[in-house]
C-alpha cells in the first residue's frame, strides 16, 4: 500500500525487509517522486547544498534554558523520523545524529502557504531545517516551534519500520545505513568501537611507542601465517600480495634502524573462511619494542586490556556464550603441548601426522591441511574452546612459531605469548628472532610447506634476513585485532564491522 496524505495525516508502511512487495515500494517511491515535483514546481530545492543550521539537537538541549527564554530563534536541522497529528497542528521527531528532537508545526504561527507545503510533501526520511523558538510542551517534552522550514533532501525510499527493522540477515549488512539508523543501541556500539581504538593508541603512545605507516602492498607475506589476497601491479608488472599483518617485517626493520618502539593500527587482508571469529579484511595493532621479551610483552599486554575494559565499559568482567572472565585476576600460564596432551592425550612434539588424524577423528573435528604444522594448530584449537581465562599460552612448538626465539633450555619451545580469554586467542606476540642464520633455517622449513600445498605457510624473505644480518636488538613484538573487542561486545566478528564484504545480488552479477 502506498502511503495515505489525503487528511493531512502522515501514516507509514512499514517495510521490515522481508515482506515488503517490490509493487508497494514502487508505488511509495512514485508517490514521492510527485511530491518532489510539487516541491521544485514551487520553486524550492530539494537538495540544497547549504544550511543556515545554529545549534546541533545535542546543544539545543544542553542549551535549552538560555535559549528557550525570550523569542531567540534558533535552526535545527535532521531526519524526519515520524509525524502525528493533522489538521492545523503537526507534531515532528527528527534527529541530526546527536540527539532526536520535537518539533511542533501549527498552522497559526507559520505562512498558511508553508504550512499546506509541508504537509503536502514531507515524508519520514526527508532531511529538514526548520527555523523557529525553543519551548516546553505541556508535558514538558523540549521542542522547537516552527516558524519556517526548508527541505534539505527529499527522500523517495521510505525507512525500516523503527520496531523491527530489517529482519533479514543479509539485508541488514547490504543496508547498514538503515540497520544503524534504526537502531540507536548498534551506532553506539560503534562509537564504543571507536574509543576502543581510542585508548589502544593512548596507550601505546603514553607508553612511549611512535605511530607508524607500512606497505599495504607487498612481495612476499610476513609475520603470520594465512593464505593472502594476490593482485596484479600493472606498472611493475608483478603480482603482489595484501599484507596479512601489520607490517610485522617492516616495523622490525625500524627497529634494526634505530627506532625503539613503535606500532601501527591498520587492515590487514586474509583469504581464509568466514567464522564469528574470523573475517577477510579487519583492523589490528601492532606493536615492537627494543630491549624487551615475551615477558615484558605480557605485562604490557595485560595492562592494556584492562585499560580498555575500564575505559571503555567500565569493568573488567565479561561474559561471551559460556564463558566468564575477569581481566583483574591474576592470568594463568597455560602450556601449549601440555594443555593438548591433557585434554587429548596426545603430544603434539612426537605425535606423527597420522597419530594427530586419527585423534582428530576420534575427536569429530574436521581438518583441512594434511602437514604436521596444520594438523597441530587444529588440535590445538580443538583444547582452547575449553579455556575461559584470562590466560596466555605459552611454549608453542618452532613448528607454528616461525618468528619466535626459542625457550632458553628447551628446544622444541618458543617464547610466544597469545591472551586466551572465552576460548580463543585475542592477540599473539613473542620474543623475536633476530638470529639470521636460524631464521633461515625456519624459513627453508616454511618454504618446504609451501612446496607441499600448505597456502598457509610463511614466505621466506631475503631483504628480511639480510637486514637481520645487519643487526637488529632483542624485541618483543605484539598484535590484536577486533577480535577482542567482538568478545567484548559478545557479539560475531562481522557484527562489529560497519560494512562486512557482502556477495552481489543475483541481478548484480
């Protein structure tokens, strides 16, 4: 059904996403697509590139008392949200994304002419600016009076019914300004997010560590291991990858060039699967720091989670499925071959790749890879759902820890560190290698994974090794990404991105 302005009221179909007919949507748009020509055979614009805006809602409220006092006129701008009333009185909520406001339209105190003109064309969605005096209601609501008012941009799309909203999943993310539009608790959410960022880079930078910018594009791959995105630079003429960290190998070339500390808060780029924990494209830090190891690195860490549990929630205690943590409890040590030999019975050091098959399937957990490298990483993950923490693992195997120095008195152990907190890691960091000649050793075996079909193992890189053969100090490095704040939030990871990468419709392709 269209919508009805024949008595002056405004009534509104709703559209939820998924009942609404392409008919009825044809007709509302064609309904506004005739009101947009009243408009402009009026002599109006309806798209505007100016206006005479004075006060956000959000300083119309904070301001209400002085500027309610006397006949001071003030202009609010915003998005119609709803309408009530007819007749010779309107009543208006509108909002301008720092407050939802009232406006009260009344055929006695504005031009008649106005008047029928706006509610002749004026829709939910329309952006408005409406010149007038602050007032309380009888029932005490802030609202402005109108005296006049200019149509900003005129919408021929009517908005989500506001109780429900888009229903359908995939309609949601392909419409996302919609699903924030109509749910106030989901923008706020991102202006969490973004403080959750907010404090990661106050933290570093209070802590001493330099901003930095790397290559988004590079030759090979470093500093973790995932299949990567492959592009064509067409005036070298040369594939090349999207990083899949943030810039681990280069920050680590800052480091043998004289900078102690740095870090850079980016997108990196994985071609993996999707799973509420994982995402192709998302943001992370990460950082280096001279002169420190995995266990300066783990105070480090643990003090920035729990700087931004208070900053930005205000506590430290979460709750995420079946999981309970307190980020101000002491954080356990978990050892990565003695946490899968007490839940699995199984080493992951001695045990052969069929030995770690046919637990996995004694298990019911599907594998992909056939190496040792993947078939001990998916043991492992099979243990971790199991661990609330707050915990780091500790101890990982050379095998999956190619940029990692080993534990001193323990060859077959490096000394990494990954926060576990809700069954899963929320960052990974260790004391890094700087030894050349044994990083070449790693790389030739992460080059022989390559050859065997493993699209998730490291590159090597030469330039790499050559810099380390130059020199470069003891560090730590560390890195996490949304992932925490997702667990935070206790929602999926593509809930917390803005715009997730969504497949074309059908008709699109």
């Amino acid at each position: 059904m269209p919508e009805s302005f024949a008595s002056g009221h405004f009534s509104f179909t709703p559209l939820n996403g998924t009942i609404a007919s392409m008919s009825a949507i044809e007709e509302i748009r064609a309904e506004r697509v005739r009101k947009l020509k009243i408009l402009t055979d009026h002599g109006y614009e309806a798209y505007p590139a100016t206006t005479a805006r004075t006060h956000s809602i959000l300083n119309a409220f904070e301001s209400f008392e002085e500027l309610s006092t006397g006949s001071v006129e003030v202009v609010l701008v915003g998005r119609v949200l709803i309408t009530r009333g007819q007749g010779a009185i309107v009543f208006l909520d509108f909002e301008d994304g720092t407050a939802k406001f009232q406006a009260v339209f009344k055929e006695d105190t504005m031009d008649p002419a106005d008047f029928a003109l706006f509610k002749s064309v004026v829709d939910s969605g329309d952006f408005i600016e409406i010149r007038g005096t602050l007032f309380l209601t009888q029932t005490g609501q802030e609202s402005i009076l109108a005296k006049k008012w200019v149509m900003l941009s005129k919408s021929l799309l009517p908005l989500p019914d506001k109780f429900h909203g888009l229903q359908n999943e995939e309609e949601r993310f392909r419409k996302r300004y919609l699903d924030l539009l109509t749910h106030p608790d989901l923008r706020m959410l991102f202006k969490r997010k973004e403080k959750f960022w907010d404090v990661t880079r106050s933290f570093m930078k209070e802590h001493g560590f330099m901003e930095v910018e790397t290559p988004t594009l590079e030759v090979t791959t470093g500093g973790a291991e995932a299949r990567p995105f492959v592009t064509h630079h067409n005036d070298f003429d040369m594939d090349v990858y999207l990083r899949i960290s943030v810039g681990e190998l280069w920050q680590k070339r800052l480091l043998a060039a004289g900078f102690e500390k740095t870090f850079e808060i980016g997108h990196i780029f994985r071609n993996e699967g999707t799973s509420p924990n994982h995402l192709q494209e998302f943001t992370n830090m990460e950082c280096y720091q001279a002169f420190a190891n995995y266990d300066d690195g783990m105070r480090l860490v643990t003090d920035l989670y729990r700087k931004i549990a208070q900053e930005v929630y205000g506590k430290t205690v979460f709750t995420r499925g079946e999981h309970t943590f307190d980020l101000a409890d002491d954080w356990l040590l978990v050892d990565y071959t003695e946490e899968i030999l007490k839940q699995t019975g199984i080493n992951p050091n001695s045990a052969s790749e069929d030995e770690i098959k046919i637990k996995l399937k004694e298990l019911g957990v599907n594998y992909d890879g056939e190496t040792k490298e993947r078939l001990m990483d998916t043991l492992w993950k099979y243990c971790r759902k199991n661990i609330s923490g707050p915990a780091f693992l500790v101890n990982h195997p050379k095998l999956v820890s190619p940029l990692a120095k080993e534990v001193v008195g323990n060859q077959d152990a490096t000394q990494r560190f990954q926060p576990l907190i809700a069954g899963t890691e929320v960052g990974n960091g260790y004391s890094e290698l700087n030894n050349p000649i044994e990083q070449q050793v790693r790389f030739d075996v992460q080059q022989e994974l390559l050859k065997s079909g493993d699209e998730e193992a490291m590159m090597p890189d030469s330039e790499f090794i050559e810099m380390l053969e130059h020199g470069m100090p003891p560090a730590c490095g560390f890195g996490f990404g949304e992932r925490l704040f997702a667990i935070f939030e206790d929602r999926p990871l593509r809930e917390v991105q803005l715009f997730p990468l969504m497949r074309p419709r059908e008709d699109e392709k």
